[in-house]
C-alpha cells in the first residue's frame, strides 16, 4: 500500500491511513506500506534550501528533504500501534533501499528483501519512508519529486508483493483529467504500456519511473482513492488482460512546452549534433523535434520542443554555438502545450492519427510538431486550445461517459 | 562547536553560524560542528507524537522527533557551501554515535573518530546532527531533551579536539539565573565538579550528561553567546586551574519541587526498603530524604521530595503500599523549591552551610529538608521564597557584580 502526501496530510488522515492498513491486516495480508511526506512539506523544506544557496549541494538537499517522509513513516507506525497493529518503521538506509548516486534524483538499484521479509514474517506492518534511498557512502539520496510511488512499486517488486495498491486522491486512472471534462470516465483497467505513455505524456497520477519498474516485473499496480478506497480504482496489467481494446483509451496532455524554431541551418550531415549537443551540454530536456524538408537541398528550418522553464537557457546555449550551427534566425514561443492520444488498440486501428488532425484542423486549432509512436500519437498546439482540444478528441474518440 | 536550537531558528540565524564557524576555519582550525533543531520544531513533533498515541514506541518516537536534527545540520553545510567552505552533514548512524537501546534517553556509548577524523582531515567542516544517535538494529535513538550538548562533548571527547564551544543564548554560565538577580556575575572559569552540581540541581545552561563526560575526559568545555561571541564566556576547566577559590561560587534553584511527609511510621529496619521499593516500581525520582529521630524509639516521620509532576503518582504508590508500610497519615506540599549552594572552596571553608541557614532564618524563610555533598548545601524551601532566598544568599556570599 501507498500514501501520497494529501493521504497523510494531518493526524486525522494518518489515523485513517491506519484504518485501511488495519483492515488489510485484518483480512490476513502482510502489508508492507510506503508513505510520502506529509503534503507541502517538502516543498517547504525545498524553500529553505533554495533560500540559503540555489546552487546547493544535492547530497544535503537529500538529506534535509527526505525528513518529510521519516517524520510520517515514524507518525504511521505510532498510528498503528495505537490500534493494536504491530509495525515499524524503515528508512531508505534501514532496508537497504540502494540507489545510484545521482543524489535529488536517483534511480533505485536493488532493495534486498531480507530485513523487509524478517519484519512482514513477523507479522508486523512495515511502514516504509518512500522517496528516499542509501546511495555511495552511506549518504541519504532521494528519487526525485513523486518518487513515492517508484519506491512502492520497487518494494512491492522485491518483496514479490501480490499486489501494489498506490492510495491517491483521485479513484483511479481516468480516460482524461477530469477537471477538464466531466465527461472523463474512470477506466477499470489500463495496460502496463498505456499507461507508461499517459504519466510520461502529462497524466501526474503515477510517476513515469514507477510505471516502469511496475511494467518490468509484472507489479500488479492498482490506483484507489484513500478517501472512497471502495470506489474500484483502476489496475495496472498486462495487455493480454484488457479484452475490448479500443483504439485510443486516454487523452494526455502537458502545458508548460516551449517550442523553438532555427531557421535556414544548413542541410548537411553533422547540423543535429551541432544544436542538440550544446543543448545537452547546458541540460536542456530536448522533446519533439521536427526538420522541415529542405526546398533547395541547402537550407531547412528544424523545430523542437523542451519544458517552458528551460527555454531562456536553451536560447541562450543555442546563441553561443550560433556560429557553428549557423542558423539565419531563431524563433520561439512558450505558450505551448502537447496534447497526446494513447491506444495498445491503435496498432490494429489504422486511420487514427488522421482522426486526431483531421478533429483538431475542424476545430481551428493548428499543430506545429507531430510526434508519434506505435501506441501514441502528440502534436503540438498553441496553450490556449488545452481545454477544446482535449474535449474534442475525447468526445471524437467515443470516450464519454454515456 | 555547538549551537542550540534558538542559535539555528530561522536561515538568518543559520547564515549567522555558517559565519561564526567560517572564522575558525580561516583560523586554519579544524571544525566539527553539532547542531540541534531549530527552535519549536522538537516540540511540535513531540506534540504529534503524544496527539497520535500517548503510549508510543520509543523507536518510532526517535525516528520522527531526529529529524529535527537532519533538517538543521542539512542546511546549515549547505549554508557554510554558499560562504565557499567545504562541509558535510553526519546524521547519529552515520558518524556512527552509538548509544545504549534505551530509546528517547538512550547513553553515548561510542563514538568510532574515523569518519570524523577522515572528514576533517580532508579539510571539510564535519556538521553533525547533535541529540541522536543509533542503537541495536540500526535503529534510531536520541538522547533526552538538550542532547545536543553531550553529543558535542561526546564528538569532542572522541576527535580529541583542543576545545569544545557551546554557543547557546547566555553568554557563559552565571553565579545564579540572572533573571532573578541582576547581580549575577558571569564566572570566567568553572571547575568541571561545581559545574556538574550547578546543571544537575537546576542551572539549565548545560546537560547534567555532558558536564560528566565532559569531567570524564577532561575536555576544555566552553560556554559562549552566539549572539555575542566575543563576550568572553565560560570555561568549565580542572579544579587545580582555578586560583582563587571562593567557598561559594555559584546558586542553583530548582521549582517544581514536591514534598511528601509520612507520619508516625514504624522505626525498624527494612522500612525504608518498603517505602521506596514501590516507589521505584512507580518510575518516581526521589531526590531528598530526611529521616526525623524517633522520639520514642517506635515510631518516627520520614519527608522527601519528588519533581511535582510526578506527586500525583508517588501518592498513588504509596497509597496502594499503605499496609506494608504502616503509617499513620501522609501529608503533601506541592509548591516547594529547592536552592543550593555550589563551590569546591567549600571543603577549605568551614561554616559555609551555617551561614545559609542563619540568612535564610533571617529572611524568615522556613527550610524543610537539607542535604549536603562535599561542595554543595541544598535545602527545600516553600516555592514563593525563591527570588528572596536567591538574592540573599548571593549578596551573603559576596557574589554581587561591584
């Protein structure tokens, strides 16, 4: 079981925690539960570091930011305790959770079982700091923002867990966000391999990294709500499982794109690493990209994407290699969004992609950047189209609720 | 180096440190630096704590209320990184800072100097988390409240370092509370046994612990103002280094006293065993005990003292032991205190206890129970003579400022 931070965002609701772990317990399931700091700390903790020293050394980050989850995970175990559950706590350094030593966003390297296995064995809960690792050194890492959930799948991985139930405040993956239309539909089940397409296309239900490892080792992962945890949930499984597959199942979408455009580069061999090297280089998260066809064979314009935070210091990069990509001018915008349809069905449904333009073209809205791949297919619109497009595309794609 | 909770309250007062420590360093000295949580935050969590489950396990309660600790040292080497001085944290596991598996007031056991040595002599600033510690398992441990300042003496004591700075709110320890006389003096030096007599019967500038490691190991203790670092403060140092000995160097006062009086009791043997056995089974501390000459050799009355929270439960006891006992009625006073005077030159200087008698007489202030050590004189007196004993006694023993 997983509590992210609004589960275990006061007393009340970590003794409601308690509850549901109770029950579990109750029903004769060793249970192992990863929590998250409790909502807003750690961005509180993250203010103060910035304050002293944007330019901090991220093994201390990790180690002021992973007391959130230490304070709730200790919290847990009291709470439990208090309704005659035996549990303990664990932190990152005690199971081992080991981690590589990119320190504020580290990749989970192995959790051996043995002290997790001992405790559960024992019949007592383990209640388990998510978030937060032991990497090189013995120094504190942490996996960076929404990590929680990559630490449950990871543990309920280790642990072989028969079940990896991630406790949120929505009920479930839903077919879009919700606050956009009241139209999205809860889905019952959703493949391992949408779903890794809906968190890395903008759906913030589940960490993208947790997705992964869930996909890996074949985690049946399930997302309930801790606040109606009988209201169904939505499970994560294998593509085999999921009978009626329909073309397009969910609608993502991502604000807070940015798009730049290099016109007139020279079209010859070497031009992409001239620009994506430096953009690398200065750390710049590069994501669509598009290069026009060249009308004379000399020059061409080539388009890409990254996060609107790093535009300033893409230009900026992409201005000091001026002379070596040679570019005659460079535009940009930084009102953009990225609007995705994802389908395991797609494969079997041609005519999809051309649905997809076909309802956006109908609606005014222009695409600058397509990006596809076999399960998804993203374009690129002005910021301001978010909202009809998503309604369009859902209502299009027969994803209403009736 | 060490700094209290309110030395570290706010990030001003953190870039504040980080300069304080910064000038040791361009000193060419090596520092290790011991830190408690900022201000309220121990509290706050401890109130959590208590809120979910009164009856908490002792390690869950350590886990949560050390993080107060890792937030503090965690900033404060981030700090000391943005003044361009190398530092890094060590939480109690990591130096380690072995400790007894008694959790919430677990003793020092140990603390291996290597990864401090290895981190000074690399040139870094050593900022350790002050108060915790690791017990069996690898469980977390703390220290009892004000732990921090035996940590430090702890860390001292193990690296050898020249000097152990306590940096707290005062600027050195005092001949009495200045609150309550502005008289009082600070003393340049202190001997390492009147200071343990000082903390331990009330002066609430060190840890009772640390005094007595630090007496241990002879390590050079001293007590200075953060705020006012140049002051002077105090250094607690041997006996022999003190020249001029006074036969009272200081005044300690202790509210929240209790009184208890058994009367008519029978005078045998084995009847003090059947007082304080069930006593000590009730978890009471029972500090002062005066035993009154039986007048006719059957029956006498016994009075001692206890903190008054726990009367309550000392009545209790005793109570329930009624028949073992056998005495004839009990009386209470919860509202007593106790002043004691404190100086090794007390040894050399007879009549030092007759003179607090005669003025506390003169004051009209009525003593109940006395006990007596070779350099100190306690007696307990009604709660309300505090301030006027206090002043009295400082002014008799010539403690005034000029």
């Amino acid at each position: 079981m997983k509590f992210g931070g609004t589960s275990v965002a006061d007393l009340d609701r970590i003794r409601n925690v308690a509850k549901l772990v109770k029950k579990e317990v109750d029903r004769g399931n060793q249970v192992a539960v990863v929590v998250s700091a409790m909502a807003g700390e750690t961005n509180k903790l993250v203010k103060l570091i910035n304050d002293l020293d944007p330019q901090y050394d991220p093994k201390e980050y990790d180690t002021v930011v992973a007391s959130g989850e230490q304070v709730t995970c200790g919290l847990l175990a009291i709470a439990l305790g208090a309704l005659g559950v035996k549990a303990r706590s664990f932190l990152g350094w005690q199971m081992p959770m080991k981690t590589s030593n990119m320190h504020a966003s580290a990749r989970i390297e192995g959790v051996p079982p043995e002290n997790l296995n001992a405790c559960l064995e024992s019949g007592t809960v383990a209640v388990i700091a998510g978030f937060q690792g032991v990497a090189e050194g013995e120094r504190i890492s942490t996996l960076g923002r929404g990590g929680s959930d990559t630490s449950a799948v990871a543990v309920a991985a280790a642990i072989k867990a028969d079940l990896c139930d991630i406790y949120t405040d929505v009920d479930g993956v839903y077919t879009t966000d919700p606050r956009i239309t009241s139209k999205a539909r809860r889905m019952e089940k959703i493949a391992f391999e949408e779903m890794l397409e809906m968190a890395s296309l903008g759906a913030k239900v589940l960490q993208t990294r947790s997705v992964e490892i869930a996909m890996q080792h074949r985690v049946p992962v399930r997302v309930l709500s801790t606040f109606d945890p009988d209201a169904g949930g939505t499970l994560l499984c294998d593509e085999e499982d999921i009978v009626e597959k329909k073309p397009v199942t969910g609608i993502a979408y991502s604000r807070d794109e940015a798009k730049i455009s290099l016109m007139k580069i020279p079209d010859r061999p070497g031009i992409a690493a001239a620009i994506f090297g430096p953009l690398a280089d200065a750390g710049i998260n590069v994501d669509m990209i598009v290069q026009n066809v060249s009308d004379d064979g000399k020059r061409t314009d080539l388009t890409f994407t990254c996060p609107r935070t790093e535009l300033a210091r893409a230009l900026k990069a992409l201005e000091e290699a001026a002379e070596a990509i040679g570019y005659r001018e460079i535009t940009s915008d930084a009102n953009m969004a990225k609007i995705s349809i994802i389908g395991i069905g797609m494969r079997a449904h041609p005519g999809v992609a051309q649905k997809m333009f076909k309802t956006l073209s109908e609606k005014g809205i222009n695409i600058s950047v397509i990006s596809t791949s076999e399960i998804k297919v993203s374009v690129l619109i002005p910021e301001e189209y978010v909202e009809l497009a998503v309604r369009a595309l859902h209502s299009v794609y027969e994803l209403d609720v009736a």
